[in-house]
C-alpha cells in the first residue's frame, strides 16, 4: 500500500475574526481565504507560499485571571496573511 493521492484534498476552516466571518479553504497547491463583514475581502496564495505551521503557546491576562492558548498558525512571509488555523485556551498558573 502506497502513500495516498492527495491531488483533491480540501480542508475548510470557518471562524469569527474581529466580526467577521472568515472561510480558509487549503487546497493542494492554493490556500485561499475570504471574509464577510461590513468589508469583505478575498485573496488566495499558492501553499509554497507559506512558511509553514507553527503551534504557539501564547499566556493572556494577568495574575490569578492568566490564561494561555494554544494556537496553530499557516504562517507567511507577510504577517498579514499568517493564518490562525486553531486555537484552544486553558486556564491556571502555569498553562497546559
């Protein structure tokens, strides 16, 4: 058994960012993102075009309010089109 065709895969992510509504499509060769709101935007770059993923461990809040979150990120050259493809928060002292 050989390594699978992934010559159709798409991977659709939907998620609020700052009021709007965002649609991350990965396809194969092609990233492509669109968001709804009061100003919609629509832009696509080629998966080459991307650093790669990165996981963060980010602490928010402070003292007995501190929080942390994991977030994975499509990270690109450009800060901008660095994409938050996940994020789940945890609370406590010293994360999780």
């Amino acid at each position: 058994m050989g390594i699978p065709d992934i010559t159709y895969l798409l991977v659709t992510i939907r998620r609020l960012k700052f009021g709007k509504r965002q649609t991350i499509e990965i396809h194969c060769d092609l990233v492509r993102v669109t968001e709804k709101g009061l100003f919609a935007t629509k832009w696509s770059e080629p998966v080459s075009a991307f650093k790669g993923v990165l996981l963060r461990k980010i602490q928010r809040g402070g003292g007995k309010y501190s929080f942390w979150v994991h977030a994975v990120e499509l990270v690109h050259p450009d800060k901008d089109k660095t994409l938050l493809l996940a994020i789940e928060g945890t609370t406590g002292e010293e994360g999780g």
